[in-house]
C-alpha cells in the first residue's frame, strides 16, 4: 500500500489517509514524550497529518529509505521544527481532523507508558511496533468474527502469546466442546493466519517487498529493547 500510496492516482490519497489513520498514535505519543501538554500535542498532530495528507508530501520519500515509520517520524520532527520557530503564527490545520483520532483513548495508552529514560525515538519505535501487532490483531478478530467464529477466538486468543499462564489444551477442548486434537489444529491455524497478518500489516508500511524480512527483525527488536 505504500507504493500506492506515494503514486500519482485517484486512490493515493486514500491509501495514504489509511495508513495514517492506522499509525497516528504512535506520533502523537513521541509529540507529548517531546514535553508537549496534551493540548500542544493533539493540535501539532492534527496539524502534522492535516499537511501531510493536503501536501501528499509521500510522494517525495526516498525509496532506499521507504519505510513508512521512517519517514513519518523525519518528517514529524522536520514539521515540528518548522512550528516551533513560527510558534505565534496561526495554528495548523484549522481545526480540521483530517484522520480520525481519539486523543482520550491515546492520552490513556501514552500515560500507561513507563517514565523512563530510554530516548523519545526508540519509545516512538516500541509504541509502532505494538500498534501493528494490535492492527494485525484486529484485522484477525474481524475475520474469525466475519466466520461466525468470535467465541473460537476469544477462548484460543491467548494462545497467541508465550506467556507461561496460557491455558491447557484439555481444558480448552472441554469447554469448546471439542477434541483436544482438533484444539490444537486451531491454535495452529490462529497462529499461522496472525503470523500472515502481521506481515501483510508490515508490507503496508513499506515500498520494497524484499525489507520485509529486515523490518520484522527490527520491529522486534523495538519490541524487546
């Protein structure tokens, strides 16, 4: 979709507006992790996203650097920058919300975060990181749900992490009413649709096919720093 998203067509901009309205968060946090009240925050985001959405400035991104996280965060500071030396001029964006943003539900995930010193970048890095695997989630739920599968789901939901609590096969099969065999096909199967999730969430964000690969390992990373 970044390819898509940085040519010239009728559907461009409509490809860049999903990515944004998926990935605004994680900028929104680096702008209040930046010392920023909330207010000063949600009014930098809007307007950031206003710009890059009006100016479609993707299409100047370079592709050896066409990763959407990249250029997201150059250009946030770049803009960021540029807002501090005309602090007194008129606000950005004109109080138009271009990409849809629920700041209360952001304000309370960017106040769960831990105060410490890790820099700014790296937490921008983490916060993105865990907003793909939560939009792969979604995207996942909405599909066993579209089966009429959401109770499957929600009982073998926690199959998808390694945390030692996980639940006993012998235990979920009686509650679904299935054999403990058939139990564990459908964890596999959950497990192996998110892994395809995830990675078609990360080819979104991406211009080259053949970063995928490099950006998982990176994601993670992020993710484990």
């Amino acid at each position: 979709m970044l390819s898509a998203a940085r040519q010239s067509s009728p559907h461009s901009r409509e490809a860049l507006a999903e990515l944004c309205e998926a990935y605004w968060a994680p900028l929104y946090w680096h702008v209040r992790r930046l010392g920023n009240d909330v207010t000063q925050a949600q009014d930098l985001t809007q307007g950031f996203f206003s710009r890059l959405l009006e100016k479609h400035v993707l299409g100047y991104v370079d592709r050896e650097k066409g990763r959407f996280r990249s250029f997201l965060l150059a250009s946030l500071q770049n803009y960021l920058t540029n807002e501090h030396e005309r602090r007194n001029a008129q606000k950005r964006g004109g109080g138009r919300k271009i990409v849809p943003m629920d700041f209360d539900s952001a304000e309370n995930g960017y106040t769960l975060e831990p105060a410490h010193e890790v820099t700014p970048e790296r937490l921008f890095e983490r916060r993105w990181a865990i907003t793909l695997l939560e939009t792969a989630l979604r995207a996942l739920e909405e599909q066993y749900a579209r089966d009429s599968k959401q109770q499957l789901f929600d009982t073998l939901i926690p199959f998808l992490t390694a945390a030692s609590e996980q639940p006993k096969y012998t235990a979920v099969a009686e509650q679904l009413q299935m054999t403990e065999g058939a139990v564990k096909m459908a964890v596999s199967r959950l497990r192996r649709r998110y892994r395809e999730l995830i990675r078609a969430e990360v080819q979104r964000t991406i211009s080259d096919l053949d970063d995928v690969d490099d950006e998982l390992q990176h994601l993670l990373a992020a993710l484990s720093g």
